[in-house]
C-alpha cells in the first residue's frame, strides 16, 4: 500500500472508531465529533473544550442538516485542515 492509501484506510478506521460508538454506526452525533476532534485533532482545534465551538464545528460539517455527521462530511473537514498544514508547510 501507498503511504496516501494508509492514510485514506487510516482516515477511514478512526472516523468508524468514534462513529460506531453510539446510535448509526456510520454517522457521528456530536458527542462523538467532539471526542474525535479532542483526541485527534487536539491542539490543531484549540477550542474544541468550549461548546459554542463544537457547536458551530458540528453546525458547518453537517451540510446536509440531518443531525449527524457521515464520512462524506467529516473528509470535508480533514480536507480543510489538510489545506491549511498545506499552507502552513510552504512557508
Ligand atoms: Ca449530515
């Protein structure tokens, strides 16, 4: 495998690690992005203790307004990070 095929497999199996502990097994409800954006995204989200922040994290991921988080969705928000180191990197 490709290192880019171990992060896409990587991506996929911590999004289901978080996604499957309660309720739909592959939507995450907002305690579960919370958990997820505390445990692996940690200092890169600085805010994520505060729930105003998750609120508005959870509020911008669901496009859909369905109330739950998919994978569809949560790629967005890795993609948008992902840009970011991008940026961060070439300077
Ligand atoms: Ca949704």
């Amino acid at each position: 495998m490709s290192d880019v095929q171990k992060a896409m497999a990587l991506l996929i199996t911590s999004f289901s690690k978080y996604s499957s502990k309660e309720g739909d097994k592959n939507t995450l409800s907002k305690e579960e992005l919370k958990e997820l954006l505390q445990n692996e995204f940690g200092d890169m989200l600085c805010k994520t203790n505060d729930k105003a922040a998750v609120d508005s994290i959870f509020k911008d991921l669901d496009t859909n307004k369905n109330n739950s988080v998919d994978f569809g969705e949560f790629v967005n928000l890795v993609c948008c990070l992902t840009q970011m180191c991008h940026e961060y990197f070439k300077k």
